[in-house]
C-alpha cells in the first residue's frame, strides 16, 4: 500500500508551487500532511509543511504557545511574530489572549507590540478596542498614527480617519503608506473632493511635489515602490470626485510608471464613463509599450466593456488571458463576462458560463443575471435566478420583490400572488418601500 501512495503524495508535493488558491492550500496542505503521516511518511509530511505558506506564521505561534506554557516570560520578539499571525489570520480571540499576555509580561508600553496591537484589532473589525490600545498609548510614532489611521480607514470610517491625520499633522510627519490611507478615506465623503485637495496641498507643503499639480518629487523623495500606491490612491481619488483632468495630471507626471499606475488611469477613464478611451489605452500598453496585464488589469478592462456595451470586444479580450498571457480566469472576470452577455440581452449565453466556469455562481452574480431577466422580460430564467437566490439570500426580500415585478409585467397575477405567499411562509418581510401586490 505505501508503494502505491508515495508516488502520488510525492507528486502533490512536487505540484505545491504552482498552486495559487491560497485559502484552499492551508487546508489541503494539512489535509495532505495527515495523509503522509498515517502511512507513515514522514520526510514527505515535513516537506509538506515546508513549503506552507503559513509556515512561519504556525513555527511563530507554536513557539508563542510553548513558552507560555513553560511558564517562560516572551521576548518582544516572539510577541511581535505571534501578533502578525493574528493579524494575517484574523484571530481576535487569540490576538487578545496574547494582549493579556503583553500587559502581564510589562510590555504594554512598547512603541512597535502597541502598534501591533492596533493592527490585530483594526483588522479584525474591532475598532472600539483599537482605540483603547492607541489612547493607552504614552507616546505615538508615524507607525502608531499610521495604523490607527490605517484602520479606521478600512472600516468605512472615513472621517474619523480625516480627523485623526489632521491631529498627527501637528505632531508627527506622516509617511507613504499614512498617505494611501487618508487617500482612501477622502474618497468616503462627501466632500471627497474638498478633503482631497486639502490633502494634496498638503503633499506639496511637505516638499513631496514640485508644484501644485506634480506628483514627481513624492515619487523620487519617498521610494518609488511605496509612492506608487500614493500615486495610485490619488489617481483613484481624483477619479472618484469626477476629475478625470486631474487624475491625468498626476499620473503623467509620475516619474515611474508601472502595472498598478496604468491600471489605475485605465480605471479612471472607465469608472467615468469613457470605456472606448480606457480601451484604446489598454490596447497601445499591450502593442507599445509590452505591457503585460494581470487578473486585475483584465476585471477592469472588461468592465470598460460592460459599461460601453462592447460585447464582442469583451468577449475577445476574455479569450485572450488565456491564448494571450496564460492567465486562467477567476471568478471576477467570469462575472464580467456574465454581466455583458446579461447586459446585452444575452441572457442564455449568461446563464451557459455560469454553469461551465469551474466556480460556483455567487449570489453577486444571480442578481446581476435576475435584474436583467426583469429588463428584457424572460420569466422563465428570471425565475430560476431568483429561486437560486432563495437558497443563497434566504432573509433577502429583494429576489422575492422582481419576481414579482417581473411575473406582474408579464400579466401573470397569480404568480405575483403565489410569491407573497411564499414570502409569508418563509418568514421574508418586505424592506423596501412602495411595493405591493395585486390581491
């Protein structure tokens, strides 16, 4: 029996580079490790955990773990390695055992294990004890600022961000990634564009811009592989507030320009409705310039032709991640491709790739693909989708809501009655305002 499984757990092993579905991986790995251990192979199980790319991140908690039960004291060391773990893997309950552990081992007043502290927090959603840990803080660095800031921003707290930076203004200089974040949050409110340019005079106050339209001295004064998410998040601001002069401007006079800059202008143009433009530059990087576009670069361009209703051009452009570049499509392009054929009327062709694709169609998709069955009237797919959506959405009144609408365009009015009906039994309440049915 072991001569019939070695070669394929050595095979596995061998493949383990190539896969890219990292949150399956941890789990198959484990899987896997199992799997070579019960038949007692041991050397191969090592070299499974090996090539984990959670492998560090377990070696930092077992060695955490270990110590604490020894009674051992943590080095500052171990106590920074173990609080990444948990910001990486979204362990609150762990990241505050280990807080307990910071205050009982007199560390709760380092500068760096606090700021770690506020990024385990944060990225776990608890802003609340985020704060506590930064307000306890004695004394604030770039990087205790920035994380603070950093978290309030990616939890849909905008202003508090805003806020928050104006305070760190009058203490601390702010860095690159301080600066992708408060970008981030202008873009929240509702005078992004007000808080946007506040912050751009302020880049320029700073000496990080040449005059009050460049970019380039932030490029050159800060590094260029940080800057070039500081450009980016600009460029993405400006395109938010409609400014499409403007994101062009500081995209131009960026010193480096790479993937992630030329994404972002192609995103400006598309988001503001100028598709064909978005297209026309994609297509000179590919032919000019030898840019090689990634799965993000596609979701964009292919969005461009969602929006413009380019479906034959976007159908083009999905072959040729694949004859072209070699990039095997992901769950976000094959929504796009769904969309446009929706879009466009094509609601069998829709409905064909999301039954094929080697993903699972989300409810994201079905009520894209049921909005459109409502536009051009199909009842009979419209209510495939919508019953897809019961299983997948079974509190969400809305699938229930343009059945109806769509069975009551159709004239068929015992249908709309049989959906109320069935509204009431699974216990659905209506959430939207002026609809009704007809008894």
């Amino acid at each position: 029996m072991q001569f019939l499984y070695r070669p394929l757990a050595a095979t596995i092993v061998s493949e383990l580079p190539l896969v890219k579905a990292w949150q399956k991986v941890q789990f198959l790995m484990l899987r896997l490790r199992r799997f070579c251990l019960s038949f007692g192979f041991s050397s191969t199980a090592h070299k499974v955990f090996d090539k984990s790319p959670q492998r560090h991140g377990h070696e930092a908690l077992a060695s955490f773990v270990q110590g604490n039960v020894l009674g051992k004291k943590p080095t500052k060391y171990e106590l920074c390695s173990a609080l990444n773990c948990c910001a990486k893997t979204l362990n609150s309950q762990l990241g505050s055992q280990i807080h307990g552990k910071i205050v009982h081992s007199g560390f709760d007043q380092n500068l760096y294990i606090n700021s770690l502290l506020v990024n385990v927090y944060a990225k776990c959603g608890l802003m609340g004890d985020a704060m506590k840990v930064f307000n306890g803080m004695e004394v604030h660095d770039e990087v205790s600022w920035t994380s603070m800031i950093c978290g309030l921003s990616q939890n849909g707290q905008g202003g508090e961000a805003l806020c928050l930076f104006k305070e760190m203004m009058t203490l601390v200089r702010p860095n690159c990634v301080t600066y992708v974040s408060v970008i981030s949050a202008c873009t929240e409110q509702e005078s992004v564009f007000r808080c946007g340019e506040l912050l751009h005079a302020h880049v320029i106050m700073l000496g990080h811009e040449s005059n009050s339209f460049v970019v380039h001295g932030l490029v050159t004064k800060m590094g260029s592989d940080q800057n070039t998410y500081v450009v980016g998040a600009l460029i993405n601001m400006y395109s938010k507030c409609g400014d499409i002069d403007e994101a062009c401007h500081v995209f131009h006079q960026a010193g480096y320009k790479n993937n992630i800059l030329w994404t972002s202008l192609i995103t400006a143009y598309a988001q503001n409705g100028r598709g064909l433009d978005a297209l026309k530059i994609f297509d000179h990087l590919v032919m000019e310039k030898r840019f090689y576009p990634d799965h993000i670069c596609f979701t964009v361009v292919l969005t461009a032709c969602n929006h413009s209703g380019l479906l034959d051009k976007g159908i083009s452009y999905f072959k040729k991640m694949t004859s072209d570049y070699n990039l095997a499509p992901e769950i976000d392009q094959y929504a796009c491709l769904i969309d446009l054929y929706a879009r466009k009327g094509d609601l069998k062709s829709a409905k064909t790739v999301m039954e094929e694709m080697p993903f699972d169609a989300n409810a994201v998709m079905w009520s894209s693909f049921l909005s459109s069955c409502k536009e051009y009237g199909n009842v009979e797919l419209g209510r495939e989708a919508a019953y897809k959506l019961f299983e997948l959405e079974p509190c969400s009144p809305v699938p229930y809501l343009i059945l109806a609408d769509l069975y009551a365009g159709a004239g068929l009015w015992d249908e709309v009655k049989n959906i109320r009906k069935l509204m009431n039994e699974n216990g659905v309440r209506k959430s939207l305002a002026g609809w009704s049915c007809v008894g």
